[in-house]
C-alpha cells in the first residue's frame, strides 16, 4: 500500500487542500499550521484512516504527537498496518 | 457551474406545526399535485449546517424537472423552535410524521424520503416502519450504526481537548457521564443521555426491510471512479442482496462536503441522483 498516496488523498478531500497537499512532505507541518484542520478535521481524517485500512483507532492512540507533521502522521498508518 | 445553481428557483421558508413546535422548512411545489415531492432529512449537528448549500442547489435541480421539495429543520434545530438538547431520535420520527400529514392535508400523496447520513438513516427507518408511505427512498452517504456514528461524534470532544492540550477524555468516559445522567458538550452542542442512547440504539442491520417498501437507492462516494465501497458499507449491502432486497448502489467521487467549511458542490452526487429518478423499479 502507498501510504503516502493514501494520505494526501485523505487530507485532500475531507480538508479542501486542493493542489498544495502534492509537495507536502515528511518536514510539512499539520497541527497548528493548517486552519483547515481543526477539531472536526482531526476526527474525520482518523475515520477515514480506519475506513480505508479496515482498522479500528482507540481513543488512547487520538494524540496531538501524531498530527503533528505529515511524516508523523505517515508513521502512524504505518503503525496501524 | 452556473447552470446547476438555479438561482432563479425560490425555495420558500415555511412553518409546519410539529408536535412540540413549530418546523422550519424551504419548500418547492411540484408542477402538479401528483408529481413526487421529496422531504429532505439532515444530518446531526455541524453535518446539518455544512450540507446546506449542496442540498439546495439539488432541491433547486430537482424543482427545474417539476419536483417538489421540503427541507427539513428538525425541532431544535436551525430555524425551527425548541433547543438542540431536546433532539433524539423518536423526535425526529416525531417531525417526519408531522410533515407527512401536513403534506396530506395540502393534498400531497406523492412523497419520496432523501437524506443525509444521519438523516439516510433516518430515512430507511422511517420508510420501514411505514412502506406504503412514501413513493421513494433515497439515502445519501448513509450512516449504517448509529453507535459508530456517536463514537465518531463524540471524538469530537477528544480533538478540542487534544487542541487545547487539556486532559485526556475517552469516549468511554463521556458515554459513562451520560450513562450517569449528565450531558455533556461537544463542539459547542449540549449532547443529552437521550440523544445518545437513542442514536447508539439505531442499526441499519437490524431493520426489517419488507417488499412493500420501494427500492432504496444508496448514494455513496468512493475515493475513485469505479471504486469500492467501505467495507461496513458491502456487508450490509451483501446481507440486503442475499435477501433479495431491492436497492441500488450509485457510487460517485468528490469532496465530502458534509464536513467542509467552505461551500464546496459534487456536481457528480446531484447528476446521479436525477438519473436515478428515471430509472424504473
């Protein structure tokens, strides 16, 4: 699986990035950087993570750590594999 | 883009007399008492807001091919009486009968259920318990468990803290405050021990889907064209087919735009929806 395919398409259609999510890279900053992604982008992004992978993502693994960066966030995917 | 606007169709506001209040309601006629008229469910909370736009430019596509239209605030919300708290699930059955029989008494007897994630479910749920009802059921990106929907929901509440590095809360916890009674708030909305119990209760599953009822059409977004469904979505979809149950599965791709902020259409979603009302069956 691409995952970071996966990504850039999740946060492209649940928080209208339009083109700009193409350079993103592992360095690219998430949380705090984006307006787009406030609490209800946070919860939508992590719904469609366990609708694609077909996994289920615990109130506990919910941390401000893994939205930090576009890399972090590529980690914990990887992590739900 | 302009064409699909329809701008010139007025959608009318309305009051309607539900049982604890009164309904708010944009209303199109049909061109004739006989042709469909669609009474539109929304979904909950910021779902409810967000869509907006995109269901009225659909009810205005579906004006200009002489359909009617209603849009539905449920009591407690938007521009209806009474208080977000007061919003459970008997109550929006509540509004969904109130509107039907004022709908009769206008002399209307052709009318379709449309909705929208919660409001889909609703929708099914409605058409089940009385199929002889309603001429048609559309159902939007259906919500399918109305407890995974809460727990979705109620996440909200965990990314606010996580946002504002306050402590920690499980969706655990929150449904053991309201277990105990107490309501709690999440993105700005007072959520009730009856709103979640009676949402957490509703399983699309479990719904007793007779012949009688028309056939469902199941509108649902896919990360590609001619992609699949979500996986919870091609079970239940497998156990309706095994059954024999007639629906329709009409897949499109584009932004979810009962989530986003600033107004975005999925032209795609309302061209398949004015297919599929020519389509037989």
């Amino acid at each position: 699986m691409d995952i970071e395919k996966l990504l850039k398409a999740i946060l492209q259609q649940h928080l209208q990035l339009g083109g700009a999510v193409a350079s993103y890279t592992s360095e690219t900053p998430l949380l705090g950087a984006l307006p787009e992604l406030d609490s209800m982008g946070v919860v939508n992004i992590i719904t469609a993570i366990e609708e694609n992978l077909g996994c289920t993502i615990d109130d506990d693994e919910i941390s401000a750590e893994s939205f930090e960066t576009f890399g972090s966030l590529m980690q914990f995917i990887e992590s739900k594999l | 883009m302009s064409e699909l606007l329809f701008q010139n169709i007025i959608l009318q506001p309305k009051y309607i007399k539900g049982a604890q209040g009164n309904l708010f309601s944009l209303f199109s006629l049909p061109k004739d008492k006989e042709q469909t008229i669609f009474l539109f469910l929304p979904s909950f909370a910021e779902e409810l807001n967000r869509c907006r736009v995109m269901v009225a430019m659909q009810a205005r596509q579906l004006a200009a091919q002489g359909y009617g239209c209603v849009l539905l605030d449920y009591y407690g919300t938007g521009d209806s009486q009474g208080d977000f708290s007061e919003n459970h699930w008997e109550q929006w059955e509540q509004d969904v009968d109130s509107v039907y029989q004022w709908l009769q008494t206008q002399g209307y007897h052709n009318i379709a259920l449309w909705g929208l994630r919660l409001g889909a479910m609703l929708a099914l749920s409605c058409a089940v318990k009385q199929p002889e009802r309603y001429s048609k059921v559309l159902l939007w990106q259906p919500v399918i468990d109305g407890s995974v929907f809460m727990t979705q929901f109620l996440r909200l509440r965990i990314a606010m803290l996580m946002d504002r590095g306050l402590k920690k809360e499980t969706t655990q916890e929150m449904r053991a405050m309201l277990q105990a009674g107490s309501s709690i708030e999440v993105a700005g909305y007072e959520i009730t021990t009856q709103m979640v119990q009676s949402i957490d209760a509703q399983k699309m599953l479990g719904y007793l889907i007779s012949d009688k009822l028309p056939i469902i059409d199941w509108f649902e977004v896919t990360m590609e064209e001619q992609g699949e469904l979500p996986l919870a979505s091609q079970r239940l979809l497998q156990t309706w087919a095994d059954k024999k149950i007639n629906y329709r599965v009409h897949t499109y791709t584009g932004p979810f735009f009962w989530q986003l902020h600033e107004r975005e259409l999925t032209p795609l979603l309302i061209e398949k929806t004015l297919a599929s009302l020519k389509l037989t069956g």
